[in-house]
C-alpha cells in the first residue's frame, strides 16, 4: 500500500498483524463463519434479541439442525455469540449476541437490507443474463 495516499484507517489497518488475503491469515475462519450463509442469517436473527434454539432454526428458515448447531458453535468460539445453559428441567439454552458479535451483525445487516433493496435490479440482470445465454 502507497502510504502517502492512504487513508488514516488505511495506515492504521497497514499495521496490523492480520491479512485476510494471506491463505494462513486466522482471519479468514472468522471472516468465513460471519459472511457464510448460516452464519450472516443467524447473526442477523440474534441481533434481534436472545433466542432459544428452536425459535432460532424457525427464524433462519431453511437451516438444518445440524448446520445451526454447527454455526452456533463456530460462532460462540469466535466470541460473536454467547450461549447460556439454564440447569432447570427441561433444558434451556439461550443464545445471543456478544458485543463482537453485535457489532458485526450491524454491518451484516447494512449488506442485507441493501441486497433486499437491490433485489429488483438483481432479478433484471439475471433475466436479461439468462436471455442472453438461451440464444
């Protein structure tokens, strides 16, 4: 990076140890369990508030239990999501949002309600894209 051009984030970002273009960069699990399909959706959902794990699968429709529980995981460890066990009978596990993970989901969120925003554009281009290609 040209340091006389750059930003002052951008110098500041310079001297950080992290590099999510380096295939070894930790930083690539995050980015991939925060931005995967699950894991935008899920941390979206829990933004709302605390759920409970199957007031959770019905929020991000179409998760399988498996993948939830996968996704819960991978995010509870990178301390975006908090999970809290309650001793009492039946079981109950309630999941939310640490402060890591509130801020994230916030920016996950701008990018969700632009491509919901967007969504008539995208459908235009995929229709004359397709036409194109039937040709």
């Amino acid at each position: 990076m040209d340091q006389s051009t750059a930003s002052p984030e951008e110098r500041q970002d310079a001297d950080l140890p992290f590099d999510v273009f380096s295939k070894r960069c930790p930083s690539r699990g995050l980015l991939e369990h925060a931005t995967g399909r699950w894991g935008s959706l899920t941390l979206g959902a829990l933004y709302e508030g605390s759920l409970r794990f199957n007031a959770l699968r019905r929020r991000v429709d179409g998760v399988s239990e498996k993948m939830l529980s996968q996704t819960l995981h991978a995010l509870e460890r990178d301390g975006l999501v908090h999970r809290e066990a309650q001793l009492v009978n039946p079981p109950r596990v309630d999941y939310e949002l640490t402060p890591l993970g509130r801020e994230v989901a916030e920016r996950l969120l701008g990018l969700i309600h632009f491509v919901e925003g967007r969504m008539s554009e995208v459908l235009a281009a995929r229709e004359r894209y397709d036409a194109a290609r039937e040709v």
